[in-house]
C-alpha cells in the first residue's frame, strides 16, 4: 500500500473536519512543519482553501492561521 504524501493528508483532513486546521494541529497529526507550503499546493491545483487570522484571547500570543475547505467553484 502506497504511503499518503503529506497534501493528501491535509487534503483528506479538511474534507471530513469542517473546522479546519492550523499548523499546530497540523504538526501534531501528521508531521508536518510546513502547512503553508501544503495550503499553497492545493490551491495551485484548484482547491478553494479559505485562511481565517485568528486573534488569540492573550495579548501575549501571536495571531495564527485556521485554514478551511471552502465551497467548490
């Protein structure tokens, strides 16, 4: 059985979890560092991936990335 690259991973997770993903999340299910770089390359290939800045309660943290599935065109 062919091992699932890392997009398809992120792919497969977005379509089934409505709620998204961030790049912790992303670290902590598959390993990978780099979403962004996975984000980019579905978009290239058609994808509607939807980003959503999130401004954590504490001033003290960083505003991060939650990103979706959006609708098909």
């Amino acid at each position: 059985m062919k091992k699932q690259s890392k997009k398809s991973q992120v792919l497969a997770y977005l379509k089934r979890n409505k709620r998204g993903i961030t790049g912790i999340e992303a670290l902590q299910k598959f390993g990978l560092y780099r979403l962004s770089d996975a984000i980019f390359r579905l978009r290239n290939e058609g994808y509607n991936i939807v980003t959503d800045m999130v401004q954590p309660d504490d001033p003290d943290e960083a505003p991060y990335a939650r990103y979706y599935l959006g609708a098909e065109k």
